[in-house]
C-alpha cells in the first residue's frame, strides 16, 4: 500500500541519453539520466517498448535504485527500434512523468538516436 502524507511526485527525470553498447553485436543498449535531487527519492523505473503507443501501458523492465542514472539493457534485438521512458519514484510511491526516448532500428547494429 501507498504510504499517507505525501503526495508530491518526483520530478521528471531529464536527460535520457540511450547508446549502442561498442562491441556487443548489436545486442545492448545503455541508458543514462540526470540524478533527480529529492531527499526522498527511492528509484528510476525503466520502460521499454517497440512501438511508442505501448509505454502508456507501462510494462516495467527494472528498477534502478537511487542514486543510480544508468541502466544496460542487454536484451536487444539488431533491427529493431526501442522506445525507453524513464520515471522516478519517491519513498511514498510517488511516480514522476516519464522521460521518453528511442533508438532507432539500424541494420545489423543498434544506434542511439540524440
């Protein structure tokens, strides 16, 4: 259950930057974001989709404890696009919105779009 007394949610975290993984076959993506600066921030929750209407159905790939700002996801398929949201949680279960990016699908390796 949700914890009583704080409502406020996080920031949005800024700063998504996703990059192809050198030397992995195409197969992994790095994430990286700003540290958001609340005192009560729990975690990051990660996101991932292959097209961009299914982030709002927000399937859950990980949580990044804090003060943690990158993840790999070394789960990737060559030739495929990604779409990554990145939210913050407090310690009351709040969630920020969510900081979107893609990496679009690249023969044979997988590049970050900027």
């Amino acid at each position: 259950p949700k914890p009583t007394g704080d409502i406020i949610p996080p920031a949005t975290p800024t700063g998504l930057g996703v990059a192809d993984v050198p030397s992995d076959q195409g197969t992994a993506l790095r994430l990286s974001w700003a540290a958001n600066t609340e005192g009560d921030l729990k975690d990051y929750g990660v996101y991932r989709a292959t097209f961009t209407g299914a982030l709002a159905t927000k399937v859950l790939r990980t949580f990044v404890a804090s003060p943690g700002t990158t993840h790999q996801d070394a789960s990737v398929v060559p030739d495929t696009t990604y779409y990554y949201q990145i939210i913050a949680r407090d310690t009351s279960e709040n969630e920020s919105g969510g900081a979107t990016r893609s990496a679009p699908r690249q023969t044979g390796l997988i590049h970050a779009a900027v």
